[in-house]
C-alpha cells in the first residue's frame, strides 16, 4: 500500500516539503520508533551542540576532553614545508587566510608565516600550544593560536561540547570570520592531514556538510588541502575504470569538488606523536611503506544551479549507497526500489540501456539519473522510503 509521506526524519521531512509529494513509504504505519530517534541526527533544521558558556575562547575547560589515545602525524621537514608554502600559495589569494589544522611543533606554521601568510593554528594537543604561540610574537597578528580540533568540529550528536571539540559558529564568530555568498568563494583555506583511524569517517562527514552547506561550508566553497593515505585517495578519484576502487564516496567527491593531486609523499617524510606529544616511533611495516597524498578538494560553483540543492542532498547519498551495495547489479533492479516512476523510462531518458551496471555508471551519470527522477511529472511521488534512509550518514 501506497501512503503519503508521514513520520520521516528531520531532514527527510524537510526535503519532502521542498516539493510537494517527493516521497513514498513502501509500508503500513506512520511514526515510529526510529522517526523519533531520528530527531538527534544532524540535519539543516536540528539543533546544534552548544560550547559552554563559561569556556575562554582558545582556553581550555575544567572539564577535561578525554579519547581514545590517538597517533598524529606532523610536518617536521622545514624543506618539506617549504615544498608545501610554494603549493598553497602558487595561484591562490595571497591575503587569503590559511587555517592550518594541528600544526604540532608548527614547522609549517613557521614557513607559511616566512611567507607573510595570516594563519590560523588549531590545534587539538595542549602540549604544543605554548610552542605555537611563541612563533606569533612580534607579527602585529599574523598568527592566531586556537585549542581546537578541526577535524571535530560541529559533532552530530546534540549537547553541550568543550574544547578541543567547537562549534563552527563560535569559532568562527571568535576569529571574526564572516560567510560568504556560494558564487563568492572562500574566506579562508585549510591544511591538514587527514586522521587515519577515522580517515573514512571523517571523509563522510566532510561531504556530509558540503552537501548540506553545513558547518564550515556555511561560510563559502571552503578549499581544503588535505594529505589522506593513497588507498583512500585513489578511492575518491576512481571511477568504471577502476571498478575494485569505485563506491559511493567516489561518486559524490567528483560531483561536489574539482580535485586536484598535489603531491605525493612516503609516510616516513612525517614523524607522528601520541596525544600528550610524545615521538611515536613507526611500527607498522605497511604503513611505513605506503604514501601520503596531499589533495586540493574545491567545491563547484554550479554544484547546486540544478535539482539537486542542500535540502534534497540526502535522497541522493541514499540513491548511491543502495545502488552500490550491490555495485555488479543491473541498474534497473535498483530503480525499482528507489522509484515508483517506470524504470526502463528513466534508464532511456538518461540514455542507457537496461543492462547497465551500477558499476558501469560514472559519476555524472548518477547525478543525470538523480535529476532525471526529481523532476520527473509522471507520478506526483518521486522516491521510495525505508528504514534504509534513516541512516543515509555513518
């Protein structure tokens, strides 16, 4: 049985509103358990977590942020930072302010601030904070030192939250950093590597609040310079050609960003430290020999002049996700349970036959087949919804 869409979560809903009638649920019922539980994911219309009131800006809390005891990697080659300084600042905007993400020992800050470079430091690890700050004297300003961790920045879960974990906006707000209009660009660009425990993680949750112009993207198309490990890299840039390599985060890199391989590095060209700053030496074999990519991802400007827009992003995280659980599949079997509109007219509109594979679409297929479907007129629901949905973010 057919029924209108009732009882969907936050961002669902909000999506459904967009357009009169986009979804159906393919079951009896209305809310349930898991709609209300729905209501404390991240979305456009939740509530963010809030910084407490009595934390100092760059000051850390009497409560203490505790983890999981994690290896960071840093830059501690000086010629190695300058490899990167020429990199960044080749054909950027020279006055543009660079936000250097846990900088450690500050051996890039030092060279990006040789420069003239304005950064901004955040920094997770308390230890290297006195370090970092002492590299911003007598530059009227040029360094701005924060105790914060970028890469935890806006957590999904709601509540109150202490440094080194923030909020965008208080950060943000505290730095004096205003937003920028989508067609503007960016006030700022960022420098980073990329967490490896949580590499894919927080690779989902970059996209997540690209798509959703959440987060930092609330202040323009935010350019990240980012060292990830090459397996994950040459994830992103995959494609039919590389079908062991291509998924869904493939998919959605190429469609949001130009994507750019800078360089190339082995993992012993970075010394990596514990949380409380301590050299860790390398123990692994594999992840001493394999490399470290520094890519440039640069969200399009014309990412959002279709159908697909920040308050229906989520239905096509779920299309891809469906259709790549099952990647040797025929498309059209994947249709038929993400659309009640006539699969095979949809595969014709987008100009493929009925024996594609979900493997043998490329990323603008996927976008084609999505905006095909959304602004379809033959059937008043576009999209099929399940329980599947509710968890379109890891």
């Amino acid at each position: 049985m057919w029924v209108p869409v009732a009882g969907l979560p936050s961002l669902l809903a909000l999506s459904a509103l967009t357009r009169g009638r986009r979804f159906c649920i393919l079951r009896f019922g209305a809310a349930r358990r898991k709609d209300v539980l729905a209501g404390n994911r991240r979305g456009l219309s939740d509530i963010h977590p809030q910084l407490l009131s009595n934390v100092g800006f760059g000051k850390s809390s009497s409560r203490v942020y505790r983890c999981r005891s994690e290896i960071k990697r840093y830059i501690t080659s000086p010629r190695l930072a300058e490899t990167l300084v020429q990199i960044l600042q080749g054909k950027g905007d020279a006055s543009q302010p660079i936000l250097e993400c846990n900088p450690g020992p500050g051996i890039l800050t030092q060279a990006l601030l040789g420069s003239g470079a304005k950064v901004i430091a955040l920094e997770s690890d308390k230890t290297f904070i006195p370090q970092l700050e002492s590299l911003g004297k007598n530059l009227g300003g040029k360094l701005e030192v924060v105790y914060c961790d970028f890469f935890k920045l806006d957590p999904r879960s709601r509540g109150i939250v202490t440094p080194p974990v923030m909020t965008s906006e208080m950060l943000f707000q505290n730095l004096g950093i205003e937003a920028l209009s989508w067609s503007k660009g960016s006030p700022f660009k960022v420098i980073g590597i990329l967490p490896t425990k949580s590499e894919r993680n927080t690779l989902w949750k970059i996209f997540h609040d690209l798509y959703s112009c959440t987060s930092i993207y609330k202040y323009g198309r935010i350019e990240l310079n980012l060292f990830i490990t090459e397996k994950e890299c040459q994830k992103l840039l995959a494609n039919p050609r590389t079908p062991n390599l291509y998924q869904a985060l493939s998919v959605l890199c190429q469609i949001a960003c130009g994507i750019k391989v800078l360089n190339k590095l082995p993992w012993s060209s970075f010394e990596t430290y514990t949380t409380n700053g301590q050299l860790e030496k390398q123990k692994h074999r594999e992840l001493v020999e394999q490399n470290m990519c520094l890519i440039q991802l640069t969200p399009h400007r014309d990412l959002f002049t279709g159908n697909l827009t920040p308050f229906n992003y989520d239905v096509f995280f779920h299309m891809l996700r469906q259709c790549f659980m099952k990647r040797n599949a025929k498309l059209v079997d994947h249709l038929h349970s993400l659309s009640p509109i006539d699969a095979l007219h949809i595969l014709k509109q987008i100009k493929k036959n009925k024996n594609v594979k979900v493997i043998d679409m490329y990323p603008q297929d996927f976008h084609r087949l999505f905006e095909t479907i959304e602004c379809s007129k033959e059937d008043t629901c576009k999209w099929l919804y399940d329980d599947f949905m509710e968890d379109v973010i890891l």
